[in-house]
C-alpha cells in the first residue's frame, strides 16, 4: 500500500473528503513539552488546604479532573515552576507507572500545575488542542505506551519520548471539526458514567441500610411486618460450596460451546459474571462435566489473586474452572450474594488469604465464613429488591459499554 493511501483515513467529514492527506509530524516540532524536575525537596507537611492545586494521574478518570481531590501546595512552590504552569488547552498525562491516562484542561479559573508523575504537552495553533486529546486516544499513543510497558518493571515516558513521537494529522480546520466530534461523544460517555456511578452508589446506600451493621442482629432499614433478630450462620449452611475443574489449555477450542469461566470473569464492579471474555471448550462427556455446567443463579467468587471478589450468573452455556468458588444457595440466591457484598466478607477472605505475590483462598475458607441470615419470606423479599437495582447497574454498564465502543469505532475509522 502506498505512503499516500496510508495517510487517508477512512472516514471524513463531508467537505473534506478531496481535501489532502494527512501528515505525519514530529510531536518536538510542534509543541512545548514540560515535567516537573523532580519535587524540589517538597514534603507532605507542605501541603495546604487552600492554595494553588497540584494534579497528580490519581486525580483523573476518564479525562475528566476531580479538583475536589486534587493537592494544594503554597504559592511559592507554585511560583518556582513557572514551565508548568497550567493553561486552558493544555493536555497533560500520567508519564511514570501507568502510562497515559490524559486530560484536556479547559475552563481554569484558578491557579493549577502537576505533580512529578506528570507531563504537559503545550500545543501550537497549527494543531488543535481537542484534536490531540483524542489522538492521546487513540492507537497511535497507545502503540507508544505498550512499547514502553513491554519489558519494563516500572514503565516511564520520558521527554524525549514525546518530542520523538509522530502523530498524522489534517489541517486545522479538520482537526477542529474531529476534535468537537468526538469531545461530543465523549461528554455522552461521561454523562452515561455518572449514571452508572449513581445506580452503584444508591446500591450501597441501601446494602448498609438493609443489612445489619457489623455487631448488630437487625438492619435499620426493613420491610413491613419483619422484626425478628437475624441469626448468625456459617456459608456452609446456606449454599453448597464447590469449585470447577483443571481444564487443560489443549482442550480449548475457538468454536467452543461452552466458555471457561475463571477468577478473570468475575468483577467486583459489576454484579454479573463477564462472559466477554475467555476460553471456550467443547464437552464430550457430558455426565462426567454436568456438575461444573454453571445455572443462573449460581454465586462465583474467586479464590487467586484479588481474593474474595464475587459475582452473579446471569448466561447460559458456561462452565466453572478450578480455583473459582461456587455458591448454590439453599434458600435465595439473590439474598446471599448481596449478603455477601453487604458485610466484611470481602476483607475477611483477604485477611485470610496466604501466598505471597499471589494470594490464595480455600474452599474451607470460604465455608467456615459466618454470615448473618434471616428468615425466607424477607430473603425472598430483600433479593428481589436488590435485584432491580443490580438490574439497572447492568443496563447503564450496558449502554456505557456501546458509547465506548462507539468512540472506539470511529476513532478507528477517522484517524489514520
């Protein structure tokens, strides 16, 4: 394929479709690119609670600042750092640890710089400031970073990284026109993010409420008609307690029927068992591998790693790998696995866990568990209430889930 057809993305807005290819530039050329030259000896004492902030990765998600968390230093650390100074359309990105991770900054009202972890990247007018937000996006950022984190224990972008890095644009007028697109879409993501993060927060307003509170033996929060004390019972009395099988590599098979859960389909964020990703494996015998088939239903949670984290089974044609724990509740799924997520069952199973890089539980473990239970007609009742609402966190995760890969389509389609 020629040089030219390279640099014509497939994808344009009416107007630009004749218009000249895209070039492919020098990020140095075009750009002031500006870190912190270390923390010039400054302490954790010297932070302040009111002065010009400092913004560090932790205080970004999604390219959007929380300057509800962000650092303040004194004005006079402020002022020795004049290269840093922020300015509405400046990026800045994560440049140690984890790669990336950028913001556009618009909007400044008050005085801000970033942290030693951080970098800046000051654009000139021939390139637009929203336009290479998105190009932070996209793949030709990212094929820089994984170059970086290949190999690497404690992956860094340097400066003379992003001078070195070349990136392929329009002209400005189409720069300007993509950019406000896709900051379109992202504003639709954002705002979908944030009902999902409400959905999830009323979730646990109502598990502290519904649920007794560590030493108690009554929830502040009941239906009617229910006052008896609940009582305390270990898993074992209130779910069969089983984990899969070792299924070997050679078994599977990219046309599989069933998919191969394992300790990586099971989320914390998310009440459902992810069945996006995996292995998928065909069954021969299928009276032998009957009792890993998993139902909905069933409670997972994982047993290596980040120990303790459960979820739900919401799909069909699945099958349990060893090392995952299995919960088929005795009375009502739904009320022990919110039950589970409502108490210390998580920070009991990692206070427990042993192993050293990775962490380990056992089956015995999780059945010795003792959890506060009450009677069937309230199980019945609060699982059903719980219910709905992990219902709605699973559509709103559903319809972030299409924004982002709508994003991702067209940053695929419109870039070259």
């Amino acid at each position: 394929m020629s040089e030219s057809k390279k640099l014509i993305p497939r994808r344009r807005f009416k107007g630009f479709e004749g218009a000249q290819m895209w070039e492919k530039l020098r990020l140095g050329d075009h750009a002031i690119i500006k870190g912190r030259l270390g923390w010039k000896s400054l302490k954790q004492e010297e932070y302040v609670d009111q002065g010009p902030s400092m913004i560090a990765g932790k205080h970004i998600t999604e390219g959007i600042i929380n300057w509800n968390k962000v650092d303040h230093i004194p004005q006079w650390r402020y002022d020795e750092s004049p290269e840093i100074m922020l300015k509405n359309g400046d990026i800045i990105f994560s440049k140690d640890g984890s790669l990336g991770n950028p913001a556009l900054i618009t909007n400044l009202n008050s005085l801000a710089t970033i942290n030693s972890t951080m970098m800046l990247v000051r654009l000139k007018k021939n390139i637009s400031s929203i336009f290479f937000y998105q190009i932070m996006l996209s793949s030709q950022f990212k094929n820089l970073i994984r170059l970086k984190v290949s190999g690497s224990s404690i992956p860094h972008l340097f400066q003379a990284d992003m001078t070195e890095f070349k990136f392929n644009t329009p002209e400005v007028n189409e720069q300007i026109q993509i950019g406000e697109f896709l900051k379109k879409l992202d504003n639709l993501i954002n705002t979908q993010q944030k009902k999902l993060e409400k959905a999830k927060t009323l979730k646990s307003a109502y598990l502290r409420e519904m649920f007794p509170n560590e030493g108690e033996l009554k929830p502040r929060l009941r239906f009617l008609s229910f006052t008896e004390d609940w009582k305390l019972q270990n898993l074992r009395a209130l779910a069969l307690i089983q984990t899969g099988f070792p299924f070997n590599s050679d078994d599977f098979k990219m046309d599989g029927l069933y998919l191969v859960i394992t300790n990586s389909n099971v989320q914390h964020e998310t009440p459902f068992v992810d069945n996006s990703i995996g292995n998928r494996i065909n069954i021969k015998n299928k009276n032998f591998f009957n009792k890993y088939i998993l139902n909905q239903g069933d409670i997972l949670i994982t047993m290596d790693g980040s120990v303790g984290r459960s979820a739900k089974v919401a799909n069909k044609n699945m099958i349990l790998a060893q090392r995952v724990g299995r919960l088929i509740a005795f009375d009502n799924s739904e009320f022990l696995y919110q039950a589970l997520n409502a108490g210390r069952f998580l920070k009991s199973m990692i206070k427990m866990a042993c192993g050293g890089t990775i962490k380990h539980i056992s089956l015995g473990e999780i059945s010795s568990f003792e959890l506060l239970s009450t009677i069937k007609e309230e199980q019945t009742k609060i699982g059903n209430f719980f219910k709905l609402l992990d219902d709605k966190i699973a559509l709103e995760q559903k319809k972030l889930d299409k924004l982002k890969n709508i994003k991702q389509a067209y940053l695929n389609e419109m870039f070259v």
